[in-house]
C-alpha cells in the first residue's frame, strides 16, 4: 500500500473512531423516524429493509470494535523503545537512539539516567520543559550481520541543556555526541560516535548509521572531525 495513504490512515484512525459511531447512530435515528412516521406499513418495511440493515450494521461495528481493540492489544504489545537528544544553545549535543524503555511512566528519569550516563556520570542541568512526539510504530535498526529488526513502538523526547560544563568529560563539551546500538538483544556494548560539528536539529538514525558503516568500513582513513569509539 502507498506510504502516503498508510500515513493517512493512521493520521486519522481516532477520528474515525470517534465519528463512526455517530454516524451510526444518526442513521438508525433516521430509520426509526421513517418506520415510526408509516406506522401502517411498518411490517412491510421492517422485514425485507429494516432487519437487514440493522444486522449488517450491527456485525460491522462488532468487527470494527474488535479490530480497533485487537490493534490497541498488538500496539501494546510491542518492545518499547526511547530516542532522547539534548539540545544546548540551539544546537544538538547529545543523542541516544532507540534505548530499551520499560514503560511509559519511565520516560523522564530514563532520559534523564541516559543523560547522566554519556556525559561520565555527571549531573545534567537543564531547563523544566521537554519537548515529546507522539509514539510511533517503527521497524527498529539493527547494525549488526545476523540481527533481524522487529516492530517497535519508539518514544522520542528533546531536553534543553543549561549548559555543558561535563565536569566527568570535559574532551565532549565541544562534540555531538550519539549513542547507537542500545538494543537489549544481541547484549553488546553501546557504540559512541563523536561529530565535531553540532547539528542545529539532531541527525536521524538512518544518517547516523550510514555514517557509522562508513566509519567501520574505513577505520585508517578517517577524517579529523569524525570518531568512533566503544562505550565502555
């Protein structure tokens, strides 16, 4: 099916759901004032037209309602995922993609822990507001030979730095700094890419990873603004 069309669809299942219903209703509301206003020929009407639509209606929302609960099942169902990235003076400095998420409530203080942990440990100051897209149903990206990428229901939340004296990591004040491959199954360690120049908007995880392959593939030939390292 056309992207556009899938994006759509999903654009405005809510709103489907919520007028459906009252569309339904408004023609049963309809019919029973036609049957109610010809009362005299209400058999005659009711059991060749009537009857029927009413049971076709009936089966369709029971199949609609089954669906939208299913999909609501399979949705929750889905491995949780978390992209964070901490914005400072309007550029990009730190980015983490696709972390493990245990639930929605741990968003904050997950992020928060993430944080904490690329800059060495350190405290992390920042302004009390975040900006948060609405979850997404995703295929998640595995960089590894071997590893199959799988649905993903992936969080994405932006904080903004007060500043970046990282009093644990004071060679990252002036890089971009990702963390890439955070995924729970393959149980390697995380990989960190260092960018000398800082993003005005935080690269998308298909620009990291090509930069990645890039890098991996031409270890000796790297230039002086790219580094790649093993978080240990």
């Amino acid at each position: 099916m056309n992207t556009s069309i899938v994006r759509y669809l999903k654009s405005n299942w809510k709103s489907f759901q919520v007028w459906f219903p009252l569309l339904i209703a408004i023609l049963l509301l309809a019919v029973l004032g036609i049957i109610l206003a010809n009362t005299a020929n209400l058999k005659i009407i009711y059991d060749p037209y009537v009857d029927p639509i009413v049971a076709i209606i009936t089966a369709v929302t029971a199949l609609i309602i089954g669906f939208s609960q299913s999909k609501k099942n399979w949705e929750e169902s889905l491995p949780k995922r978390l992209t964070v990235h901490f914005m400072y003076n309007g550029k990009c400095q730190l980015s983490c993609y696709e972390a493990y998420l245990s639930g929605t409530a741990d968003i904050r203080m997950w992020s928060q822990q993430i944080g904490s942990q690329m800059i060495g440990q350190g405290m992390l100051s920042f302004f009390p507001y975040i900006d948060s897209k609405p979850p997404q149903i995703e295929k998640s990206h595995e960089i590894h030979q071997g590893m199959q990428s799988e649905d993903i229901m992936l969080y994405q939340v932006t904080f903004y730095l007060r500043n970046n004296n990282f009093d644990k990591r004071h060679d990252i004040e002036d890089k971009y700094v990702i963390w890439l491959d955070n995924s729970t199954k393959n149980g390697s360690e995380n990989l960190e890419l260092l960018f000398e120049d800082k993003p005005v908007n935080p690269l998308t995880i298909d620009e990291v990873i090509n930069q990645y392959h890039v890098m991996n593939s031409k270890p000796n030939t790297l230039n002086s603004t790219q580094q790649l390292n093993e978080n240990k």
